[in-house]
C-alpha cells in the first residue's frame, strides 16, 4: 500500500488516505497508484478527497500487512513520481446570488440584517440596525446607508447608525464576484467579507440557527474588500486566523481608479489550496500558507457573506451620511452546491407527496405571517424560492408543476427557525 500523510500530526495515521493493492511474490512488477483514478480509501470517513487535500507531506510505502507482524522482505529497484498536481478547479456554476433589481426592502429569504452588536468589535462608533433608511433596494442596487443621528439600542446610545447585513446561504470553496461602489467619507469602513458558518456570535443568522460553536477568528474571517474613507481608492483584501489577527500580516491590496463614485467588480477564488482576490481582474493578493491547520486555515467548512458600511473613529464632525451601493453578490462553485439540512429534517404533516402543481406544510401558528420557503434539489441547486402566508396553520407553496420530477429539499423559516421536509415531484 502507498500512504499519504500528515507527517506533522501526532498519529500520522489518523488522517490518512491510501490505495492498497495486490502484489505477486517473488518477481519484479511495477505497482502503480493513482489517487485520482484508483479506489482510495480515508482513515478518517469524514477527511474530503485525498486529490482535494493540502496538509500531506509524507509518503509511506507499506509491503506487509496492516498488523504490521509479517515477516517479508522486499526489494524495492525505483520509485517514481510522474510530476502530477491538482489543478486550480474552475469555478463556473451560478449556485447563489442576488441581483437586486427589485425596489424595496431588503430580501429576507436572501438576508439577515444583523442589529446585535458582536462584543470583539473594539471603537465603532454606530449602531446597525434593521431600518430601511439604512439598507434597502432602489434603482437595481443595494444600498447601506451609515447616517450621524442618535440612536440607542442594546443598552447603548450612539450618535451614527448603519447596516449590516448576513447572507443565509453559507458555502465551501467556489468564487465570490461582488460589483459595487464603495461608501465616501473621512471615518467610514465600507467591507465585504465573510465569516465561518459556526461563529458564535451575538446576533448572527448562523448562531441564531444553532450552528455557533467558535468564536472569532477561530472560524476565520475573510475580508474580500474594505475601504478606509481616509486613504481614498485604496481597496484591501486581508485573512484572519488565529496565527494571525486583528493586527494581521495576511494582507494585500491595490489603488484604483474612482472607488467610491464607480462600480467595481471585487472576486474571491476560495479553493482547498489557496485564495486569490483580485479587483476587475488584477490580483492583488494570494492566501496560500505552506502549514494548513487550525491556525492559519480555518477554511475546510462553510462561511457566509458579510456586508456593512462602519463608523471608526477619526470620522469628522462634517460627517452626515455615506452610502454603499451593491449591484450584485454572485456565487459559483464547480457544481452545484448549497445549503441542505446538517441533521435530520423535523418530522412534518405535508401533502402531496408526490407534489403535483401544490404543495401543502402543516407549520402551526395563526395569523398572516409570510414565511420565505426555498426549494433545492438532491444535489444543491437552489430552484425555487418564494414567500407564502400561514392560513390556518398550513402553506401552500404553488408553481411546482414547473419543476422536473425528482427529489427536494422543501426549507422555511418561522420566527427565526428553519425546518426542512422532504418532497418528491
């Protein structure tokens, strides 16, 4: 057998992954392992693709069982390594995004205006809040609107307020492409990142949802884009990680032409193995550590995007308001892949099932609440995504007659919880 490992690991064999094959006794052959075509087998069931992997460093030869007490001797004459890597994968499958180009509020099934502040913000000066005056929908763009006015909230009074708002799609690996303009002013911090999935965080979506498990910046943060008002055209890409943060040395960044009164394509490469981010094509910097673990590649699960305009301190005293405007936030991956249920769906009372061209949901609850459904297939893609009242306890969710036969994950939210059914066309 041929093994890769992690020789740094303190039981190299923990992680693992290898091909084991039949040999002849007693005559020269050439043994051949191909981890991109030969049936591997993981150590560890739940460690990704061996070809996808970027923490081995060691190769094993092993020519005896795996009680290690047979007794054989072997003669090896050459070993040969043919030069193959993995290439970057391509990332060309639309799997998420939101164009904007409806008036109005902010989409509710997209996003979550987060208005808790997180407690290891040190020195911002605003409150966000979930208010259209500070995020809302005109004119085919998002717009996040930090204004100076008194306002207080969770306790504290603040003379600025602005938006921050969640995605309540969360991915891992794939291409991030963001087109916006950047908010102006001495004091503002326009910013569009993202954060792991299972942040614990005060006030955000994925907490909310139960996925909380580390804090910052154990589940690493990655700024895409940020803006100081006060070094004008001067966009920023940074990474932090517990090696490194807060003050971090992981960073990049570029001067262009009219950040904050022209739009500008801002892209993330996020793979296994690196990540680059560019501005309207030009790099301006690659993450790749050659160590991957814990703390400097926190990146092997999901994050989720971030965007918000901040107040810091030096803002001045001419300040009134500053906008962000966001033409669209698109994702692609290799496939199509998206955010299906981490546990078993709650047991729920649906019919049809098989659908025909509605779907009905026992959910509880009386009034007129509008509760955002989405509908994804077996392997990820988003097909569907609609709003539907509470009559008497149930939903109807209609338009399934254009879906082709098949097997769907149904999700909704009622207040604030997401439950899933499955459903078969």
């Amino acid at each position: 057998s041929l093994k890769l490992q992690d020789g740094l690991a303190p039981q190299t064999w923990v992680t693992q992954s290898f091909i084991a094959k039949s040999i002849v006794l007693n005559q020269w052959q050439v043994v051949t392992f191909d981890f991109l075509n030969d049936p591997f087998t993981n150590q560890d069931p739940n460690s990704i693709n061996p070809t996808l992997r970027n923490d081995f460093n060691r190769v094993l030869i092993q020519v005896n069982g795996e009680n290690n007490t047979d007794m054989v001797v072997a003669y090896i004459d050459d070993f040969m390594y043919d030069g193959t890597v993995a290439s970057d994968p391509v990332y060309d499958q639309l799997v998420w995004s939101d164009e904007f180009n409806t008036d109005g509020n902010v989409n509710t099934l997209n996003w979550h205006q987060q208005s808790q502040m997180p407690g290891w913000f040190a020195g911002e000066a605003m409150h966000y809040t979930n208010r259209p005056v500070n995020s809302y929908v005109s004119n085919g763009a998002l717009k996040i609107v930090a204004k100076k006015e008194t306002y207080t909230a969770n306790g504290q009074t603040k003379n600025y307020t602005s938006a921050r708002l969640n995605s309540k799609f969360a991915f891992q690996y794939g291409k991030v492409e963001i087109r916006a303009k950047m908010a102006a002013g001495v004091g503002t911090l326009p910013a569009l990142w993202m954060l792991g999935k299972n942040i614990d965080e005060a006030g955000a979506w994925w907490t909310l949802q139960g996925f909380g498990s580390l804090v910052w910046p154990a589940c690493g943060e990655i700024d895409i884009v940020e803006h100081w008002g006060n070094n004008l055209n001067f966009v920023q890409s940074a990474i932090h990680t517990p090696s490194s943060f807060g003050g971090t040395v992981n960073l990049g960044g570029q001067t262009i032409a009219n950040a904050t009164t022209g739009f500008h394509t801002y892209v993330l490469n996020w793979s296994p193995q690196k990540m680059v981010f560019s501005v309207d094509g030009q790099v301006h910097y690659t993450y790749n550590p050659i160590v991957k673990d814990s703390q400097t590649w926190p990146f092997n699960s999901e994050q989720y995007i971030l965007m918000n305009v901040a107040i810091i301190p030096g803002v001045t005293s001419a300040f009134s308001s500053a906008t962000m405007e966001v033409d669209y936030v698109r994702v692609y991956q290799s496939e199509a892949t998206a955010v299906l249920p981490e546990k078993s769906p709650k047991a729920l009372v649906c019919f049809p099932n098989p659908a025909g061209d509605v779907f009905h949901i026992e959910i509880g609850g009386q009034g007129t609440q509008s509760v955002p459904v989405h509908i994804h297939s077996m392997d990820g893609r988003l097909v569907k995504t609609s709003a539907h009242q509470i009559e008497e306890g149930w939903i109807s969710i209609t338009g399934i007659e254009s879906l082709p036969k098949g097997l769907y994950w149904v999700s909704f939210e009622v207040n604030g919880k997401t439950s899933f059914v499955k459903m078969v066309k």
